[in-house]
C-alpha cells in the first residue's frame, strides 16, 4: 500500500532468507522451460498489495482497458489481458512477478505498492526487458535510471516532487530562514530527507527543527516548551507532522493557544503529502470543530492538483457505475493513480505501434519504457507531466485556510527540464514554476507576506542605535540650518524677481507715427496689424485691422499697448514671477514678449515683438488672398502647438486666445501673443491703477508734453526785451497752470475730496472709454467660454482663464481657420446680443453654438472627417471639466488634419502665385479629379476583395490581427457534373458560365449577413458570423442563403447548353473558426479552422440538389428557427472524424415565421 513506500530505505531481512532464495531459483528454472505465448495479447501482470481497501483494483485495470479501447487509443491488433496475484505479503510479490514473466510471459506490471518489494521486483523485470509502472511508490531510490531502467512512475505521493514545490514557494517570497517541526516517531522519513536536501542546495538555512509526538494533546505540546524555540528562531515555519493534513491538528491548536498565530509576524506552512481522509480536520466529529477552523486560519497547505475534488468526484461516479461499487476516499485516489498507470501504458502502446507497424511491438520493454517519457497527458487524476525519466512531475498548488475554506493563491506549476541537463542531474529533470493566483492575498495590512525574520533579528543584534543617535543629530541640524537656508534661498529669489529684466526705460521707447506705420504695412497691398490691434480706440478703432500701434525699442520694431496711469504701480510676487517667465520664453510659434514700460510719464506700455503680416484675423478673411487648404492645416496646427506649450509650461494658460491673438510672420508661422499681460492689465484697470488712452486724453497728454518742452526752452532762452514776448510768456503760464488743474483733477480719482463736478465728469469720461474698449473687443469676447462672458457682463472687466476656457476658444478659432466663417454668423445678430444669448444659456435648449455649413468638397480638398468635428463640438460644452484638454487636440488635429503640400509655406505660397499668372488651376484640378477617382476605384475594389470593416482597417493604416470568433456558419457549395460541361465548353463559355451563376449568388448573399470567402472552380465558399459577430443568426442566414442558392441553380439555364440540368451540391457546418487577413501583395481574408474542414466534408459527402448539415447546424436551427425543414440522413463517414449522424435541410415553413 502507499503508506509502506518508505521502507525501501529499511529492507526487510526477510530478502536474504536462504530458503526463500533457493525456492525463487527452482521456480525460475522451471518456467524457463515453460513458455507460454499467445499472438497480440498483452498480458499485463497487477501485483495487488494485500490491502483489503483497495481491493477492487483489477476493476479499475478493466475499466481501463475498455476506455483505451473505447476511446481507440488502443490498436485494434492488440488485446489487452490483465493477470492479478498478490503481492506486499512477506515478499509474495517478487514470487508471483517471476511466475508472472516465465509461466504466464506477462508484458508489463502495475504495481507492487509496497517499497521494499518494488525495489526487488523493479531489478528483475529491468533484466527481463519489461516496462513496470508504479502508482503508489514514488520515491527517490526508484528514479535511478541506472538499476531500473524500465520503471516509470504515475504516483502523486511524491516526496522528491513536494519538497521541491515546498522550495520553489520558499523562494517566491525570498524566505532564506525557516523553522521545522518534524513527528519524532519514525511516520515514514523520505519526505523529511527530501526536503532538507533541497532546502540545502537552495541555501535555505533551518535555524530551528523540533519533534513532537503526533499523539500528543495541544496542551502537553504546550507543556513541552518547544514552542518557545520556534518563537526565538523561526518566523516560517514547515510542519511535517505526517503524511496527511489531519496529523497537524494538534499542532495547529497549541499554536493557537499559545498566541503564535499573528499573521504578521508567523507563516505556517503544511504540505499535505496524501489525502487519507474525505473532510478537513476542523470537519471531524470528535473535536472543537470552532477552535480547530480557527487555528487553521491563514496556514498555507501545499498540495498536488490530482487531489482536486472535481476529479475524484467524477472518477467515482464513472467507477459505481462500471462495477457498482462505492469505495472510500482513500481507495479512490489510490484507483485513480492505478488508472493513469494504465492509460500511460496504453498511449506508449499506440505510438510504438504508429511508429513500427509492428503488432508485437509489446515485448520491447525498453522501446515503450522510451515512450513514457517526455510526454503529457489528461488522466484521471487531471494532467500528468512524465519527466525524461518516466517519472510523474505533479503541479501543485498553494491553499490559503480561511474561515473552513481552502482557496489557491499560489499554482506551482510542473514544467520539463532540459534534457541534456537532466542527464547531468535529477534535479534539472523537471522543475515547478510559481505565479500568484491571487495578488496581496495575505491578512497583513499591505497583504504582503512577513519577512523570514524580526527586522532587527532574532536577537535584537541588527539594530545599530547609535546610528539613530546620527540621524537625530542630522536632523536637529537641519531643523535648525534647514530654516536658514530656506530664508536665503527665498529672499535671493526675491531679489532675482525684483531685479525685472523685462522692464523698459522710457526714453527708449519711440512711438512711430502713424504715416510711419502705413509705409511699413503688410505684403498684401494694404496694412495689416498684429494681434495687439487690441489696444486701438477711438478715432483707430474702425481700422484696427488696417494699422497696427508700432515702436521702436531698442533698435526693435515692437507692437504696443499704451495706457494711462492714475497712480504710480506696483507688481505683486505672483505678477512679477509670470512676467519673468514669460521675458525668458521662446517658442517658435508664440510670439517674444519684449517688455513693459510704467511708472514714467504717468503711462504704461506693453511692448510684443511685431509680426509684420498681421493677425490670422487679417489673413482668414482676406477675400484677395486664396489660402489653399495647405495653409489652413499649417496654421491650425501652428496654434494648437503654441497652445500646448503654454498648458505645458509654468504659466498654464492663455486667457485670452481669440483669431485676433494669434499672429503670421513673415515665413507664415503663426504665433500666440498677448497671454500674461491681458490677465496683468485687465487686474490694474479692475482697481482703476490704469485708464485707457481715449482719443482725447492722448490729444491732452501730447500738449502737456508740449508745454513743458516750451518751459525748459524759456529757462534756457535769453531775456525776451519786446512786449509782444512777454504776452505770450504770460500767455504759455496760463496754458501750464490749466494743464496742471486738468492733472490734479484726474488723479483725484473720483476721491471724498473732489467736488461734485468733477466726479461726474471723471465717471462720465471713464465710461465712454469703457463703451469704446468694449466695443472693439466684442468680437473677442464671443470667442471666449460662457463663464468668461457671464463674469465680464458682471463686472465689465476681463476675468482670469483657466485651460478650460482656452479650450473653448481653441474651437472658436479652429472653426474660423478652417470654414473661413466668423462664429454664430448664420444668426444675422450683433456681437453683444450674441454674447447675452450665451450668457443666459442653461441646460434647456437655449444653449447656442456655431453651426457647420455645408462643406464644398472638390477634387483636391475633401470634406473635414467626423471625428475632427465632433472634437471641435466637444470643446464648445457648457462644463468646463467635460471639455478635452490640449494633449487630445493635439493628437485629434494631427491625425485628421493632413498637409497635402510639400516644402514650406512661403514655397507654397510662391508656387500659388505661379499657378495664378500661369493660369494652371484647371490642370491641376483635372489631375486630381482623376487621383481621386483612382482612390475611389482602388477603394472599391479592395472592399470587394475584403469584409468592410477589414478594408476600412487596411485604408486608415491600423493593424489587423487574427481574430477567433467562437460562433460562426461555413457553406461550400460545388456543381455537379461541372467538369463534364468544362471539358465539352470553351474556356470563354466556362467563365461566362461561372460569371452567369456566381453573379446570382452574389445577389443572393447581398441580401443576408454572409461574406463570400473565395471562389476556387466551381467552389463557392460562405461564411456568416465573422468579422462581423451576429449571435446565433449566423446559422439562420447560411439555411436561408443555401435553399436560395439551390433553387437559382435549379432555374438556372447554361446559355450554350439550355438542355443541361444544373444540380448544385451544398453543405455547411457550424462552430468557431479563426481568421485573419494572409499576404501584403494580394491580400485575401482567409478562415482557419476544423469547421471549415468539416463545412468541406458536409459539401463533399452531400448528394446532388441536396443540403446536408452537420449535427452542429442541426441543433442550432432546432433550438432557434424551427421554422426550418430538417430530416436525418443517417450516420456518413466523415474523413478524420468517423461516422458522424448529418441531415438534410429540406426546406423552410413560412407559416412558422422567423
């Protein structure tokens, strides 16, 4: 029996008892002269342990023999005859072997399972050249190939292999230490040896390994003290009690009790070596079921897959109904390794025979023994893994115990070794590989598993305080210095900040007049203005797009801004840390901020770098100039990179992006201008620190300049001697002290001091430079998101953005760039009732949007895709959360935005003006007309050749990649007799022929969900449910296209033969298949699969006018559309498949509907 394995490590001296060697050598010369041989009968010899629990093993060997040949794996040559004697009876089993081989020349042998017989018998029959498997003895002496050369093993007992699945868990978590607890009586000692070899060469140190009576109570193993040792020098801990789970209980229990079970700290790990019981041992009857549960909470439990429950469940039921017998747990696991024994036996048999021919191929022992190994197979017991030795390498799997349940966290894998290295050594033979089934599974508050020992040792010894002691002295001296350093660094950033490189003196600031500005005007034959036309007001703001506030800094042409200054002002840190970043910005398509002069002349002054063609404002809706499509997709581009960088970078956002805020270079870059600034100015005027410069204050300020000039020259001047002089002397002081009251009331401010007049008219005038600055920003401001107009409407000044608000002008001025269209103009309203409907807009249907005209699509610009559409919508939503961000538009605009040019734009621009003068628009035209209609012809015919959905991949440059679709319906159809009309037909009227009827049969699928797959001769080829999936339709639509089919071929009419009656044989199958697009040159979409090989056999074994189906197709239609008429043809040999039951598709029941 299993259990007395291990005794072949203590032979029984009952082997060297000389009587017993002298009446083994007389009954070994005896049958020598005895043979008894019976052509292509393979006697199997079963040494039956003398155990009546598993007595009914020849049932087993039976059953076993009638599944191999059941499921034919057996040669129909061969018979199989099992012989069974008794064997594990003081060595009657090495007695009966030799009567077995000489008397009964018996070809194979199962069994003994007792150790020290098999170690005797396993020599013999390796002389005879006769294969024996064992199925309960699977230990290390048997695995030398060396003495026992014909031996293989199916056994899951194994020591050798649980030790080192025991190991490979070890080593997944790193565990170098562990703790043993070993049964001190002599239980069978094999595992325990194995396991410390292997935790040995893994370098896996045991510090503590203790005995225990298995007998013993908790509390007498409490009473012992041992369990302290475990405490003091072990935190996994290996409990080898016994064979079976149940002999740790004991354990288990005092554990509990003595409060060594914290999960955080302890891992006890079982591994469960045979299943000698049908419950767990929190299960049994005579215990506290309720502290057993719980002291086998959080243990790990090594053991087998061949112990699954599923297995053994469905073992017995097919064992009690074969013999009608219901046998215990143990018997069956002992029944099913006997099975795989056998079954392994008999899938050598068969190949040996496939490979020889040779019926008698059973008597090379050593030739089958070959067989046995290297190979896998599904067995009784799951799958079984035979190493390069004939050996059994289980997987094992790893339970966690929780609350009286077992479930895997860990599989231990079996895999095969290499070969060559497994000739060198039987631990390089097979190995087992670990995964988590289960991820951060452990109780522990992270679900890792603890350490191998205590994070300062067992000892206390890995702790050095007096680094401690360092690191507090570190640490107090950072506190202290920390600070320090801080408030240098931050006050030297202070400083950094204040020092305002951006900030531009006065006097070195000339403002070109406007003469000055006209001649140095844009190349389009009028002036163009940058972005910063913003700043134009009064008398200017009619022509803003014509004439751009210039000056020159520095020797720089500069665009400026000019404000009044109420008061001197001041930056606060947030202020000047933007305006830092944005002086040391540069970005090739956002335009250089150059600097900002205030707090001199009572004015202010943002100065941007000029581009000289103005803004896309001035470019967009230029009717002389014809922007190809080129240009639209450079400049949409151009401005969602600029935006990008701006998301990207420190300051966050623009805040004001509109068309009249991105501007044109002169190579046709566009750049971004006027981010930081708006934010920054608008602040001031909130708080009235700046006025703008109105027509009429800029005509008061130049003369004030005017007489303060004519001041200093008449403190230069001489004396004036006429009396005319001295009049107009008293007449200039007059003018001076006007000046001064006219400043002195303005800087006043509205203040408590000021009369009441003067209120007035300072409210009055700021007023009318608010409605002139609105004005000219109207069309601005309806670019901007729904929450900046709402708060400007409220306080009549401009709010800060946010990279939501940018998101919704970036669509604002996407749609402008590519319709060429101002936003919402289909509504024939002003800008300010536009920006009031938006405003009032909520979640009912007044919300308002531009809408997309019509698109002109011509030979050479197709129409804007849908996607590029809706991600412009998907900018305009009311949430500002729900708008995409910058990244996505960016990717959306350079996936659907192709430039169809080559070089430069100012090479396109060149080549343009070259098309114009040489009047070769119409060739150009007529050119691409005819690309565009090879496209579309190209197009066509690759959407005939492959599935839509398929082409439309290949077109749009996705990959396809092979697909299975579990659910599908394959037709073949062929004619018949098609090549006795070929062969008295032309080749011209064979494929007019051909071309007459598959042009029916084409009509005839464009009607259903169906594919044609290829044509090959006469074969026609169908399949439903893939690429596109369809449920269980598929079936429908084959049976509808199959009578259809029959029935155009039945009126069909050959056009040189009217007299020939055409006969169409079809049949399809249904079941899954794979598919996939095969070739680059000529690509075809091709299925692959048993289902069309079988959907071939239906066609190619079906009768003339008939439409057989598979027993798949069968049931389909049966159990989904019983309207279909459906008889059975019986069973028709099937090549690769046997006999197989098929049917005919009659017809179809109308009266039944679908």
């Amino acid at each position: 029996m299993i259990f007395r394995r291990r005794r072949l490590w203590h032979p029984s001296p009952v082997l060297f008892d000389p009587f017993f060697l002298l009446r083994f050598a007389v009954v070994a010369m005896l049958l020598l002269f005895t043979p008894s041989v019976v052509p292509n009968i393979v006697r199997i010899a079963h040494l039956q342990p003398n155990n009546p629990a598993i007595m009914h093993e020849p049932q087993v060997l039976k059953m076993c023999s009638s599944d191999l040949k059941e499921k034919k794996i057996l040669p129909d040559a061969i018979s199989l005859e099992v012989i069974t004697m008794e064997s594990c009876n003081r060595f009657s089993g090495v007695e009966h072997a030799a009567y077995l081989h000489y008397l009964r020349n018996s070809s194979v042998y199962f069994g003994p399972g007792c150790n020290n017989e098999m170690l005797v018998i396993g020599r013999l029959v390796s002389r005879w050249n006769v294969p024996i498997i064992a199925h309960l003895s699977g230990d290390d002496a048997l695995s030398d190939r060396t003495v026992f050369d014909t031996l293989g093993s199916v056994a899951l007992t194994s020591a050798t292999e649980m030790a080192r699945a025991t190991m490979t868990f070890l080593q997944l978590y790193g565990w170098k230490q562990v703790g043993l607890v070993k049964a001190s009586v002599n239980f069978d000692r094999l595992s325990l040896h194995s396991l410390k070899g292997y935790l040995k060469d893994a370098q896996i140190e045991v510090n503590v390994e203790i005995e225990l009576d298995p007998f013993m109570t908790p509390d007498e193993i409490i009473a012992t003290g041992k369990l302290k040792q475990l405490r003091n020098r072990a935190r996994i801990i290996i409990v080898e009690m016994g064979l079976d789970l149940h002999t740790s209980r004991s354990f288990m229990v005092a554990i509990y009790r003595s409060q060594m079970k914290n999960p955080a700290e302890y891992v006890y790990i079982i591994p469960w070596l045979a299943h000698m019981h049908d419950h767990y041992p929190w299960e049994a009857s005579n215990i506290d079921k309720l502290e057993t549960r719980v002291a086998f909470d959080d243990t790990i439990v090594i053991t087998a897959h061949g112990y699954d429950k599923k297995f053994i469940e469905e073992f017995e039921l097919g064992f009690s109904k074969v013999t009608g017998v219901i046998s215990s747990h143990y018997a069956t696991l002992s029944y099913m390794s006997l099975y795989d024994a056998l079954f392994l036996y008999g899938l050598a048999l068969r190949d040996g025979y496939d490979e020889t021919k040779n019926e008698s191929i059973y008597v090379d022992g050593g030739f089958l023994w070959r067989k046995m190994t290297a190979r896998q197979f599904i067995g009784a017991t799951g799958q079984v893994l035979m190493n390069n030795k004939a050996v059994r390498v289980p997987s094992y799997a790893t339970y966690l115990t929780k609350n009286g349940t077992m479930r895997i966290v860990v599989e231990l894998e079996a895999r095969l070794g290499d070969k060559l290295k497994c000739a060198v050594s039987d631990n390089d033979c097979s190995e087992h590989v670990a995964h988590e089934v289960s991820s951060h599974y452990w109780v522990s508050y992270d679900g890792q598993l603890p350490s191998d020992m205590p994070k300062c040792g067992f000892d206390g010894n890995l702790c050095d305080y007096s680094t401690l002691y360092i690191l507090l002295g570190v640490l107090l001296f950072f506190a202290i210095i920390g600070p320090l350093g801080y408030l240098f660094y931050i006050k030297e950033k202070e400083r950094m900040l204040y020092d305002m490189t951006w900030r531009i003196p006065r006097e070195q600031v000339k403002l070109l007049e406007k003469a000055l500005r006209s001649r140095s005007s844009g190349s389009f034959g009028k002036s163009m203005t940058s972005a910063t036309d913003s700043v134009s007001v009064g008398s200017e703001t009619a022509n803003s797009r014509l004439s751009a506030k210039q000056a020159m800094a520095n020797g720089v042409r500069c665009a400026y801004k000019r404000f009044q200054q109420t008061r001197n002002i001041s930056f606060n840190k947030e202020e000047l840390s933007h305006l830092k970043e944005l002086k040391m910005m540069e970005y090739e398509n956002l335009n250089k901020f150059y600097g900002i002069s205030f707090n001199q002349q009572n004015e202010l002054i943002v100065l941007w770098l000029l581009c000289q063609r103005g803004s896309l404002e001035d470019v967009v809706y230029n009717d002389e100039l014809k922007i190809s499509r080129n240009f639209q997709v450079s400049f949409a581009k151009d401005v969602v990179k600029g935006l990008y960088f701006l998301h990207t970078s420190p300051i966050k956002y623009h805040g004001f992006l509109c068309l009249q805020n991105c501007l044109v270079d002169s190579n046709w870059n566009v750049k971004l201008t006027n981010f930081v600034t708006e934010q920054i100015i608008g602040d001031k005027l909130r708080h009235n620190e700046l006025k703008y410069m109105t027509e009429s204050r800029l005509k008061s300020h130049k003369k004030a300049k005017k007489v303060v000039k004519d001041d200093e020259k008449k403190t230069a001047g001489g004396r004036r001697e006429d009396k005319e002089e001295r009049e107009k002397d008293k007449d200039r002081e007059k003018d001076r002290e006007r000046e001064k009251r006219r400043r002195t009331r303005d800087k006043e401010r509205s203040g408590a001091d000021s009369t009441e007049d003067s209120r007035s008219a300072t409210d009055e005038e700021l007023e009318q430079s608010k409605k002139i600055y609105e004005k000219s920003h109207l069309k601005k401001y309806i670019q901007q998101a729904p929450e900046i107009i709402r708060e400007f409407i409220s306080t009549k000044h401009l709010p800060p953005g946010s990279p939501a608000s940018d998101m919704y002008s970036l669509g604002m001025v996407l749609y402008q760039i590519l319709f060429k269209l101002e936003p919402f103009y289909e509504r024939n309203m002003q800008p300010k009732k536009i920006m009031e409907r938006i405003a009032l807009a909520n979640e009912d249907d007044q919300i308002i949007r531009p809408t997309f005209p019509k698109q002109q699509v011509s030979a050479i610009e197709e129409a804007y895709n849908f996607q590029l559409l809706s991600a412009l919508e998907a900018c305009w939503l009311e949430i500002p959360e729900m708008r995409p961000n910058i990244k996505r538009m960016k990717t959306m605009v350079n996936s659907n935005l192709k430039s169809t040019g080559s070089g430069s734009l100012v090479d396109q621009m060149m080549k343009m003006m070259e098309d114009y003068t040489t009047n070769l628009e119409q060739l150009v035209k007529e050119r691409t007309q005819l690309l565009e209609e090879a496209q579309q012809q190209a197009d066509r015919l690759l959407k005939n050749m492959l599935p839509q959905s398929i082409a439309e991949d290949l077109k749009a440059g996705r990959p396809v990649l092979p697909q299975y679709y579990s659910n599908s319906t394959v037709l073949f159809s062929d004619i018949r007799g098609f090549t006795r009309i070929a062969s008295t037909s032309t080749p011209i009227q064979v494929v007019s022929f051909l071309n007459d009827l598959f042009s029916g049969f084409d009509a005839v699928i464009a009607k259903h969900d169906a594919y044609k797959v290829e044509t090959i001769g006469d074969a026609y080829m169908i399949v439903s449910g893939v690429p596109r999936e369809n449920g269980n339709a598929h079936v429908q639509h084959i049976a509808e296209i199959a009578l259809k089919m029959r029935m155009f071929v039945t009126n069909f009419k050959l056009a040189h033969k009217p007299e020939e009656i055409m006969m169409v044989r079809i049949g399809f199958h249904s079941g899954p298949v794979a598919a996939g697009v095969v070739g680059l040159a000529a690509p075809r979409y091709c299925l692959f699969g048993d289902t069309v090989n079988m959907a071939s056999r239906m066609e190619s074994t079906g009768m003339a006018n008939k439409i057989q189906i598979s027993e798949n197709s069968y049931n389909l239609l049966k159990c989904f559309y019983i309207q279909f008429v459906v008889v059975e043809r019986g069973k028709v040999e099937i090549k690769g498949k046997g006999e197989c039951t098929t049917y005919f598709l009659e017809g179809r029941e109308s009266r039944r509907g679908l």
